[in-house]
C-alpha cells in the first residue's frame, strides 16, 4: 500500500492542488476503476 501511494505521488505532480492529489491517492489504492465514454 505504501508502494502504491508512493507511485500516487510521483504521478500527481504537477496538479493544482493536494486535493486532485488525494483523489488519484485513493483511486490507486482502491484499485477503482473510472468510467470512460463510449
């Protein structure tokens, strides 16, 4: 898990603010999955 929010934090930078960074943080760790259009 540690290794996963590691990587979380590696792929945010660059986002605006901690928030977008705690969203990525748990949709990796919950190993969720987001829509997409088809």
């Amino acid at each position: 898990l540690n290794n996963k929010i590691k990587t979380a934090f590696k792929r945010s930078y660059g986002l605006k603010t901690e928030m977008y960074r705690n969203t990525m943080i748990f949709l990796m760790a919950g190993k969720l999955k987001l829509p997409t259009r088809s």
